[in-house]
C-alpha cells in the first residue's frame, strides 16, 4: 500500500509536553499565567507592537479587533472576498457590512488600486488578508486609510514570520489578527493573537477579552474588585495552549528554514511546467519576505484543476483548492447586491495547493512533482 502524503500533518517541534507540564504544575491552567505572558512578549519583539493578547482563535482576535472599531448601523467595511468567512463574520457581528474588493492577479492579495472604487462616506475600515504569508501592499494601503481616518485591521492569520519591507506582518496597522490552528506554521490545535499599537485600543481590549469585567485591572492592584464594565466574551488561550505555543515559537527560526526549503524543493521541480506554460508558480514580490505557509500552483482553467486534485488522491497525495469567493456565498446574497470581482472569481477556480509540512522531505516533494508531471505528460 502506498503511503499517504497529506495536505498538513501538525508536530510538536521541541518542549511542547515539558513546558505542559510546568503549567499543569503550576496550578494555573485557565490562561495569563506565564506561558501566556512568554508568548505575547515573544510576539511583541518579533513584530514591534505594543501590546499582544493571546486569543483562542484568529477568529476572536478579529471580534476583538471589529467590536473595538466601534461600528454604527450603516457602516462598512472594506475586504477582499477571497477569504475565510471569519473575516467576514466578524465585522457583520459587530454591526457593519462588508464591501468585498477584487484581489491582486499576482499575490491574490487585496488589490488596492481598487480601493478608490470602493470607499464611500460610510467606510470605517479595511482589511487587508495576507494571503499565503505574502505581504498586501501594505504602504498603499496604509496611506489610503490614514488620509481617509480609516482604521486598519490586517487578517495575518498566516502570516507567523512573514515581512513587508522588514517589518512583521500583523504589527503595520492598527489591529493585527494572527492564527495558530494546526494548518499553521506555527499551531496549538487552535489559539491566535491580537496585535495592538493604540493605548485606548489596549485598554479596552482587555475587557473584551475577559468576559467585560476589568478583572485585569484588579490583578495588577489598580482596582479593589473587578466589575462588569462592557460587553465581551470568554476570549482568553487557555494556559495549557499557550505552553504548547510557545514550544513553538521557540523555534520558530527553525521551522521557517524547513518550510523555505520544503517550498523551494517544490518551486525548482515545477518550473519546467511553469516555463512550458502548463501552470503558474506562486509570485512573491521583492518588498516580501514571505513564511512560505502555502505553495499552490494556478491551472489553465477550473476542469483542469479538479482533474488534477482526482490524479493526485488517486495517487494517495491529498492537494486541496482553497477558498469560495465570499461574495458569492449563499449569506452574501441576504446583505444586498454583490460586486462582479473578475479576479477573485477567475483564480479561485483554478488554484491548487500543494501538501506542505515539515515531515515532508525531498523525496516526497519529488513524489508530488512527479504525479503532477504524469498528469500532463498523460
């Protein structure tokens, strides 16, 4: 029987079970205690923001991130469909809509030359998703919501160790929402950050993130009990995840150098395909400096691409589309009118990705490049 390859497989990389054990010892199981407190320094210095908070998911990092925006009826929001409905989710939860903006042809990022378009006098934000780990461009951006006031929340849920212009992706706008699922280069099962940069921001923050009440207040001796102050939710990484984290974190370096090469293993086997012009290769410009989370390939057309998913399954390799365009999902359809985004719906449809995890070695690489050849040589 042939042995699987498999689209993702998550592996403890160091301490994880040493450092579970210290928290269980500790006594501190439910979060904030040490572990949580290594992970959001460690994440404050590697990306240069003010303040992390760890998260049970990116998902509630980007509810945080929205319900801090403080959206009024009517409001909107600027975002690419090509997404997880997370990002989406979050911003309709808090009140406002979601403007869906056509993505880059090259990095399949927000494209915001399409900005202008799509701003009207009840846009509160924009939010670009790094997709693959690839950089949006980011100065672009920015400018355009700093003359316009709008607040910047970036979706780097898989973006752990990627760079724009040597700055760490999630620390460039004013929320950063990073993920730490077990499809991510760096996991816990399920955990995530916010990135702050704004004291008002911080502060609030801390009680949405802990059910409301302004218990971290209390626990830093500024108040003599802590009360009910906002709304909020049960937002907070359990101790147990964050020891799992930081194990993880630790050596970051380390798993971003394997995945690099795992990437560039997969990059120098399909570029003879590439030249032929039978697929495209993923396209990173020269301001990123991408965690290759993700290597995919864009087929001629759709029919192509599922042809190829079936070759490869029927070979025992797992290779996965990705994501539905949002705008035309079915809940898309109860907010009102949706855009024609001829990019977004062009691409999607002919995206691959390809297995990428750290157990995989060169031969396996090979294994996958050899079945997609077969396929075109077939």
């Amino acid at each position: 029987m042939v042995e699987p390859i498999y689209f993702n497989r998550p592996r403890m990389v160091g301490k994880e079970l040493e450092h579970i054990r210290e928290a269980v010892a500790s006594g501190n199981t439910s979060g904030d205690g040490r572990f949580s407190k290594a992970c959001a320094h460690f994440l404050e210095e590697r990306l240069g923001v003010q303040r992390v908070m760890l998260t049970g998911s990116c998902t509630a990092a980007l509810e945080i991130a929205a319900l801090l925006c403080a959206f009024a009826p009517g409001d909107e929001v600027l975002m690419p469909s090509f997404t997880f409905p997370s990002t989406a989710n979050a911003f309709v939860r808090a009140g406002a809509r979601p403007i869906f903006v056509d993505i880059r042809p090259d990095t399949l990022n927000l494209d915001e030359t399409a900005l202008d378009a799509a701003v009207t006098p009840r846009t509160r934000a924009v939010v670009p998703v790094h997709y693959g780990g690839v950089s949006c461009e980011m100065d672009a951006i920015l400018d355009f919501a700093r003359v316009r006031e709008l607040r910047v929340v970036e979706d780097a849920a898989q973006t752990i160790g990627s760079r724009y212009r040597g700055r760490g992706l999630g620390g460039l706008g004013d929320f950063g929402c990073l993920s730490f699922h077990e499809t991510k280069n760096v996991h816990c099962g399920q955990g995530g950050a916010l990135c702050l940069n704004r004291d008002a921001d911080v502060a609030r923050a801390e009680i949405l993130r802990d059910r409301g009440t302004d218990r971290q207040r209390f626990l830093r001796g500024e108040v003599a009990h802590y009360s009910w102050v906002d709304v909020g939710s049960s937002f907070v990484l359990s101790e147990i995840l964050c020891a799992y984290l930081y194990a993880q974190l630790e050596t970051l370096d380390k798993i971003a150098g394997r995945r690099q090469r795992i990437w560039e293993w997969y990059e120098r086997g399909l570029a003879p395909l590439a030249a032929d012009g039978r697929l495209r290769l993923p396209i990173v410009p020269p301001e990123c400096e991408p965690n290759h989370h993700i290597f995919f390939v864009i087929l001629e057309d759709e029919r192509t691409r599922d042809a190829l998913v079936r070759h490869l399954h029927e070979r025992a390799i797992h290779a996965v589309f990705h994501y539905m365009p949002l705008h035309r999902s079915p809940y898309a359809e109860t907010l009102g009118p949706q855009p024609h985004l001829p990019v977004t719906e062009d691409l999607s449809g002919r995206l691959l990705r390809l297995p990428l995890y750290l157990d995989l070695d060169e031969d396996g690489v090979g294994r996958v490049v050899d079945a997609v050849d077969e396929f075109f040589e077939g």
